[in-house]
C-alpha cells in the first residue's frame, strides 16, 4: 500500500482490501458490464478489472461525499475544471500501464532539469 494510500486511510479511518468482485471492460473502450451480464458478441475483447473494497465509517462516508460536493459547488470554475481534469488523468494513468509509465518518466525528467529554471531569490 502506498503512502497516499495509507494517508487516506488513515484520515477516513478506511480498511481497503482486494474484493472478490471484478468488472468486465471490452478492451480500448469505456464500456463496463457485470460478470452477470451476457456478452452478445464472443468475438470481443474483454480485460477483467480486479476491484477493491473499501470499508470506512458511515460519517466518513458521508463526509468525503460532502466534501467532494463543497469543493465542485464553491471551487471557482477555472480550479473546478482543474480538478475534474486531475481526476480523469489520474483515471487514465491508472488504468493504462503504459501511459503511466510515461508519466513517471516524464517527472523524472521534469525533477532532473527543472532546477535549471528555478529562479535564485
């Protein structure tokens, strides 16, 4: 587990462990489907997506639901739109090894030379 994984759990007083449900993604698509569900088309290309389960408190719940709800309805437009982009890259990354790779290289590089342009107080 993660750092910022711990750290969540830790501030929702969150357990999260593997769950015994997955879902089922037709390869390079967003469409999702549970395991009861039949697939028309055996020619198609599914992925399985292991899922979690994530247990915390009711009022945690609760809380993190209201908070998501305080940040999208006060957060100016511009940081709103920041956000919900941070949120689908994260997606993305998360669910595409190789674009998170990438990613992790790009920081890499980005850490290497950006002391070059920080600027001297």
């Amino acid at each position: 587990m993660d750092d910022n994984t711990k750290a969540f759990c830790k501030r929702y007083r969150a357990r999260i462990e593997p769950s015994q449900y997955r879902i089922n993604k037709i390869k390079n698509t967003d469409i999702t489907f549970s395991d009861r569900e039949a697939v028309a088309d055996p020619a198609l290309d599914i992925e399985y997506e292991q899922m979690v389960s994530i247990h915390l408190p009711q009022a945690q719940a609760r809380a993190l639901v209201e908070h998501d709800e305080w940040i999208r309805k006060h957060v100016g437009k511009s940081i709103g739109h920041i956000i919900d982009q941070h949120e689908t890259e994260s997606r993305v990354r998360n669910e595409n090894p190789t674009v998170k790779a990438a990613y992790e290289k790009y920081l890499t590089l980005l850490n290497l030379v950006g002391s070059a342009y920080d600027h001297d107080s």
